[in-house]
C-alpha cells in the first residue's frame, strides 16, 4: 500500500515536477500553551512551500501527528492546506471525514474519535500549485479531550472533493515527531508514507490546554548529584520534564555551554572551585549552585 502522490517519481502515472522550496527552521507553535485551559495552536503552516501532497480523495486515511506538551489539550477546529481542481475553478472539499487516533509506536493506533461528512466552515484560496488550487481548508470538528503530558496523538483526513482529485500538502525539509502515516483499509492497518523521504503535512490545530499541575512543582522533582562532583554530574528528571539547554556560570560569570547526554554532564575539564548550573526545561529554568572538587 501506497499513498497517491500529487507529483512523484516512484511509480505513479503523474510526471515529475520540481518546485522551489525554502529551508524553514520554524517548530511547532506551543508558546501559547498556558493553564487555565488557555487557548493554544500546533501550527505547521510556516512549513508550507506548496512542495507536494498526499491523495486524501481516493478512499485513503491520510494521518499526521502532535505531540500534547506537558498539557491536557481539547482540540477544537483544524486547518489543513489541500491542493485540488485545476486553477481558478474553485473545485474545493466538498466534506471531509475527520479521524483522532492514539499513537502506536510511530504510527496510528486506537481510533478514538470519527465523525462522518462534514462540511468545511471556510475554504480560502491560499494560492496554486501543479496547475491546482490550494486551499486553507478549516473543519469545525467535536471537542475531542485528550489526556497529556507528552502525548502523541494523530488526526486523519479522508475527503470528498468537488473536482477530480485532493491532495493534503506536505513537504519534506522540516520533519516534526513521526512521519505522515496512510491507510487505504479504513484505518485497520497503517504504513509511513515515503516520497523519497519522510514527509511532514501542514495543519493547524486550535485547541484549549490546560498545563498539568504547577510547573515548579516538576522542578522541585529534578534531581542533581553527586554534589560535590569529580567527572560526572547526574541529572535525573521526571518523564514529563524535557532540558532544552544547560550553561555552567562560574564565579565571575562565565558561561560555559554544557551538555546533558543520557541523564549526565561531563565536569572533568572545569577547574575546582563553586558553579551555577542553569537547566532551561519545557516547565522553566532551574538554577543550582554545584561544588567541582
């Protein structure tokens, strides 16, 4: 089983075209996520260079996913680009079938949402591509509550279009999580979609996320020793804390770059005296003070 490709060179019928497309180093949006059930995006659209699509028109589940944060999140509406019809006909989704999954090791798992024919609430043209129009196409799906922290989950797309074809964008220079995954059994089976290379879609998921007990709370979890310390520095975290960056300061400032490999920090080549050790984490920084003997 392989997912129809709007333009490929892998044994589809359709001629291989290339397009121009530019390294995009933006991620996820999630500096939106606060508590309270504040409102909150996983955003991909930055990604979008109208590179290629998957077939979503065909009787085939096209899935991507998203990983929660340290939150519980309720999905409430999402925006996927789809290219279709030819230029400058308007030939848009006519519905769409919209699916949310668990994840099972790096693909679809457990369906635990379907909801059947809707009807798009806005179709924008975003622009053409391939000869197609692109849409920004947004489904006003149920309130789907899915449980975090740090939990991957995936949407599925399936529609019906008003022209001859639909394709979901992807494009392949910024990958986040797993691969776009596809389905043409209706979701019994599942296999990484490939155009010569993992693909990542575009979307944008707008949600209410609640952050899980108080973050300083995670903090306080982290664990830092032997201290005083010879070569290594052990760095132990709870499962839902994640280290972006670690600086070592020492008494007049200093910084010193460090890294955190397998829940360790190599101190050897410090000279003996008294350090400020700043973890940066996905719930805040952490300062503390360690003794290099």
């Amino acid at each position: 089983m392989i997912g129809a490709l709007l333009v490929g060179s892998i044994g589809f019928a359709q001629q291989s075209l290339t397009t121009s497309t530019s390294t995009n180093q933006n991620q996820i949006d999630t500096a939106n996520r606060g508590g309270g059930g504040d409102a909150c995006t996983f955003d991909t659209t930055s990604f979008s260079t109208f590179e290629n699509g998957w077939g979503i028109a065909a009787a085939f589940i096209v899935a991507d996913d998203f990983n929660t944060g340290a939150n519980d999140v309720t999905i409430q509406e999402t925006l996927i680009h789809v290219i279709s019809g030819t230029a400058g006909a308007g030939e848009d989704l006519v519905s769409v079938d919209f699916f949310v999954y668990e994840d099972a090791g790096g693909l679809p798992g457990t369906e635990i949402s379907a909801e059947f024919g809707l009807v798009p609430t806005s179709q924008v043209d975003a622009g053409d591509a391939f000869g197609r129009d692109v849409w920004a196409v947004t489904i006003d799906h149920a309130d789907i509550e899915l449980t975090g922290p740090n939990t991957t989950y995936w949407i599925g797309v399936l529609a019906v279009a008003s022209g001859a074809d639909g394709f979901w964008e992807f494009q392949t220079t910024d990958i986040l999580d797993n691969p776009v995954a596809g389905s043409g059994d209706g979701g019994a089976t599942w296999e990484t979609l490939s155009s010569d290379g993992d693909t990542q879609s575009v979307y944008a998921i707008t949600a209410d996320c609640t952050v899980l007990g108080n973050p300083e709370a995670f903090l306080e979890q982290i664990s830092i020793f032997p201290n005083p310390a010879t070569d290594i520095l052990n760095v132990r975290t709870p499962a839902s804390v994640e280290i972006n960056n670690a600086v070592i300061y020492d008494v007049l400032g200093k910084a010193s770059s460090v890294q955190v490999v397998n829940g360790q920090i190599n101190v050897s080549n410090l000279s003996r005296g008294v350090y400020i050790l700043n973890l940066d984490t996905n719930m805040g920084t952490l300062t503390e003070k360690i003794v290099k003997q």
